[in-house]
C-alpha cells in the first residue's frame, strides 16, 4: 500500500477539486442518494468510514446525527480532512484516525454502520479488507461499499488499447491509474460473492454512473465546465436506473448495501 499513500499523499492539496468534474457530480450525487437513508440519526451511533481521504463523506454523515470514525492510510488526505473538520467545527462529532483498512485498531462489532467509497479498487488483498471491515461492524447492521466494475473499465479501454482491454476484461491484468496505482476491478458476481463469502447478506447492489464513461466522450464527463440543466437531466437517468435491478453491469461503479450476519 506505499505506492496508494504515496499518490494520495501527493494529491491530497488538490483531491477535492475532482469533485467538479461531471462525471463526480453525477457519481456523489448518486452515491449520496443510496447512502443516506441508511445513516443512523441517532447521536450514539457509531459510523467508520473506511478510507475516508478528506472527509467527502465523512461531514455530510456526521451531519445527520451520528459520530464518525474516518480512517485512512494518508497523511495528507488526513490533514486536509481535520481542516475541512475543523471549519465546519465538526471536530466533537468526527474522530481522524491514520490506519490501513486491511488491520484495524478496532474491537470486534464496534460500528453500527460501516461505508467504504471508491477504495476498495486500490487494495490488492480485497478479501482480508472485506472481512476486517465485517469484523468491527455489529451483526444486523449495514455495510455499504464500492468497487470499480470491471466490465466497464475494459469496455473504456476498447479505443486506446484494445489488447489491454481484453487483458482487463480477462482479469490477467490490471488497468494502471495515471501510471501510479494498479486498479483491482472485480465483475457484479465476483464482487457479491466477495461479500457473500465473508458474512454479509447483500440487499441491493446498484450500477453507479450508468451514464458515463461510456455514454459520453473522456472530454465530457471529465470537464469542470457543464450546464447545471445537463446535471439535472443524467441524474434523472440515473435515478431511474438505480431502481431496475438488472442495470447493476451498466454501472462504472458498483454499489454493494449489505448487513452482517
């Protein structure tokens, strides 16, 4: 994982700013949408949030009712996040925390609620990452989780480099993010039974950004100048989406919503 914390380490001063992408308007507008009408309003519930980087989800979660736990592996996404923490004066609701989701300092059923976004795709050891986020949640409460869609990210590499693609697709190989970080991409059934196999009864998974990549040109979906009405009309499409249960493979993300059983 030192190739991770050191990418991170580095991006963290200007991470936030993908959020004004299109392509992460409509994702975070999605997963915010699925994610919280699970949030505990409760002020003694305990929320982790595994690999949490600047605390994207961390504040809005905290502002619902419960306390959260944000742990991540970078320095630098941690201090950006006790910033950003300590401006929306949010530091008696969230605690900051440096650690590796793969060996957490934590008791066994400690969290009423565990949420993993967008990192699960940087952990080569998945499967000891699921299941020490399993351990530490409470028997009967929720996971929810992300990991990149495999068949989505071949098809994307189809124009550039169609022997890759086909590498990709195959899982003989793994696609290189800005030629740092290697992304572990699993299919909807590698990915359920991942889950499955190690203690969580999945309630729904959803296809997260249906719409993109595929749907849009690169120059598009990855440009911070968009009309708000074109917002508007892809999340729409993607709302309708996450509702029809056979569009989980259309996702260029796949959100898991499971509970431990």
């Amino acid at each position: 994982m030192s190739n991770v914390k050191e990418y991170y380490d580095e991006k963290a001063p200007t991470y936030d700013d993908y959020s004004n992408q299109l392509y992460f308007k409509v994702y975070d507008a999605v997963t915010w949408k699925i994610t919280e009408p699970y949030i505990p309003k409760d002020s003694r519930a305990l929320i982790l949030d595994a690999a949490g980087g600047t605390g994207k989800w961390s504040m809005p979660i905290a502002k619902c009712g419960p306390k959260v736990v944000l742990v991540d592996i970078s320095d630098g996404m941690l201090n950006v996040a006790r910033a950003k923490i300590a401006k929306e004066d949010l530091q008696n609701r969230i605690e900051v925390n440096k650690g590796d989701i793969r060996k957490l300092d934590f008791e066994d059923e400690t969290f009423d609620l565990v949420f993993c976004d967008h990192a699960l795709c940087f952990i080569k050891e998945q499967e000891e990452a699921v299941r020490e986020l399993v351990r530490i949640l409470k028997k009967n409460h929720p996971l929810i989780i992300s990991s990149q869609n495999r068949y989505i990210l071949s098809l994307l590499l189809v124009p550039e480099d169609t022997d890759l693609a086909s590498k990709v697709l195959r899982n003989e190989t793994q696609f290189i993010m800005r030629k740092s970080l290697n992304v572990y991409t699993l299919s909807p059934d590698e990915f359920r039974r991942l889950l499955e196999d190690n203690g969580v009864r999945i309630e729904r998974m959803i296809g997260k950004v249906c719409t993109m990549p595929l749907a849009l040109p690169i120059k598009k979906w990855s440009s911070e100048k968009y009309a708000e009405k074109l917002v508007e009309k892809i999340l729409k499409i993607e709302f309708d989406l996450i509702n029809m249960p056979d569009t989980v493979s259309l996702g260029a993300h796949i959100q898991a919503i499971g509970y431990k059983t």
